[in-house]
C-alpha cells in the first residue's frame, strides 16, 4: 500500500472489464490486536488512490462464528479482485488450509478473478512457505512448511520469497526475507530439486499472467528465479515467459545457461571458498610461500567481491568477509578509490 504500488494495482484493475469489486482478506493479520487497523488502512488506501470501495472479508479464523464465514465467503465468491497482504504465513496458512475459504479463492482464481498477495500472504501461495517469525524472531532452526500451493494446477512448484532485497538490518543481513546469506543458503538446500525460488524485491510485483502464459516486473526493484544457486533477474520493467518458473529444473539439467549476475555467481564461488578456508588462524596461508600464485586470486576476488558488497550497502557480509580475512592473517584497508589488501605485521 505505497505510491509505488499503486501502478500495479492500477494495472491489474485495467485487466478488468466490468466494475472492480475489491476484497481485502484479513486473515494473515488475524492475530494480531491491530489487525482491523490493517484492513481501514487498506479501505482508506483504496478509496483515496483508486475511489474504489474496498470491502473486508473477515476471517480471523478461531474467532469466526458461522455467520462471519458464511459472509466472507459471500465476499469471496462475488469479487474480482482479491486483496491480501500482510501478517504471519503461518498463521494464515493454518488458518486457511482445508477450508471453505481456500477452495473459494482456488476457484476464482480458476475463474479469471486476480488474487493480489503481497509480503506473508505472497508466502503462502507456494509448495513450500517460510515461517518467517519462527525462525527471524523466535531463534527455531531453519526450515520450510507446507504451503497453499495455489499454483500447482498451473503447473508451478514454487517456494515464494518476497523482501529478497531487504536491508531492515542495517549491522547485519536481512536480505531473503529477513533470513540472511547463511540461513537462506541451509534453506535453499534442504528444498527437493523440483522445487523453483521465486524472489521478489520490496516494492516490487511478479504479475502471473496465466491468460497470455507471462509473467510482467513492475515496481523499482527486480524478480529473482533461482535454482540451486544458480539466478535469472528481471529487473522492472520486463517480462519473461511462464515457462522459466516451470522448466527452471529442467533447463538447468539439461545445461541451459541460466543467466546469472556477476555479483551472484561471484558469491557463490566466494561462499565455497570461505567453507574450504580455515575458520581460526591455525593453518593461515603464507603469502610468502610458492603457494602465493594460488592465495593471491583468491584473495583479490574475495576483496573485489566485498567491494560490490559495501556499493550495494551489504555492510553485514562486508564485514564479515573483512572478519574472516583477518582472522587468516589479511588485513584490508579502504581507500577513497579502491580497497587493498596486505599480510598482518608487513
């Protein structure tokens, strides 16, 4: 619900021909004490930017009598624009599975009607969802849940990452939807091989188009589909087929050239090479040695790395790799031009 945003609302609304019935469905926030807070925010969003009349369809669902079902369903079944966005996958996810309310936003997605899900509620349309609160907030190991899997009759296995580029954390890596390099990597791996990351940037949409078979990138930042590392960005505006969601598994069996950025591909490496690397300075390398051909591009790809990180504000990892190097005896020194680097005690 911000200016940015508003273009895609915008252009989704111009999909439809007759009058834009909106819902705004309150269940990821249903726990909380200000969830109707939430959804006047939404109304007044609404009404202010679009002077379209938002209704709310209420289900908090261990609070929801038969009668404030039966009228959301009612709300469901007559809209053509369904509206939900923020709160706790989870709990939405626990809440809507095996109900009246999910098979109503699975057939009129079937239908042609537009569900637009942002932050928790994007999470939940997956195969697989991130419990973001019990891992980011609450210390449990990380982990997946099973999703809505909303796409599945599409053809899609999908796990949804929205906030992939959030910086909230400032001191230390929030990217990944609050989960950060290290734990989003445990994470990656533990997914089956037939399942696709779909990453979305903060203010930014992936419109699923199954209509015309396409996917459009609007907003300010960019779309990341990514399998086992290996990363296809489509920076707003662009649009790519459905076909690189479906087939990002098969493409990458098959040695289709996935097309990766430098930074990330770059990391990767990085990431291998500081798992090989001795975490104390036991076994530091000697750069005075006839091993130095091998340390030293080593070090200046981790250096250049670093750089990329400080430009894009990274600080987390920026000083993590700085940490790591001292820790093996490399001192790096940042000049107004270039970074640099020397052995500890020359």
């Amino acid at each position: 619900m911000s200016a940015t945003m508003g273009k895609v609302h915008r252009a989704v609304m111009s999909r439809i021909a007759e009058p834009v019935r909106a819902v705004f469905l309150d269940t990821p926030a249903g726990f909380q004490l200000n969830a109707d807070e939430i959804s006047a925010k939404a109304v007044e969003y609404f009404k202010q930017r679009f002077n379209i009349d938002l209704t709310v369809a209420s289900f908090k669902a261990a609070a929801a009598t038969p009668a404030e079902i039966d009228d959301a369903l009612h709300k469901l079944q007559v809209a053509n624009y369904i509206f939900a966005g923020p709160g706790s996958p989870t709990y939405a996810i626990r809440n809507w599975q095996g109900t009246p309310i999910l098979e109503a936003m699975a057939q009129r997605l079937a239908s042609g009607v537009h569900l637009i899900f942002a932050s928790a509620a994007a999470i939940t349309t997956g195969r697989y969802a991130l419990p973001v609160y019990e891992i980011y907030k609450v210390g449990e190991e990380p982990h997946w849940v099973e999703g809505l899997d909303l796409l599945k009759p599409y053809g899609f296995e999908l796990a949804i990452v929205p906030h992939w580029n959030n910086a909230e954390g400032g001191t230390h890596d929030t990217r990944y939807c609050f989960m950060g390099g290290p734990r989003f990597k445990r994470l990656e791996e533990s997914l089956p091989d037939s399942t696709v990351i779909l990453g979305i940037d903060e203010y930014t949409a992936c419109i699923v188009d199954l209509s015309s078979d396409e996917c459009r990138v609007m907003g300010i930042g960019q779309v990341t589909i990514r399998y086992r590392g290996r990363e296809i960005h489509h920076p707003a505006p662009a649009a790519f087929k459905l076909d690189q969601l479906r087939r990002a598994r098969l493409a990458s069996e098959q040695g289709y050239p996935l097309q990766t950025s430098p930074l990330a591909q770059t990391m990767t490496e990085v990431e291998e090479a500081l798992h090989k690397l001795p975490a104390d300075g036991s076994d530091q390398p000697d750069t005075e040695s006839g091993d130095m051909a091998s340390v030293v591009p080593l070090i200046e790809l981790i250096v250049q790395v670093r750089s990329q990180l400080r430009a894009a504000r990274q600080w987390a990892l920026a000083d993590e790799i700085r940490g790591r190097l001292s820790e093996l005896g490399i001192i790096l020194e940042d000049g107004p031009e270039e970074t640099t680097w020397r052995k500890g005690g020359l």
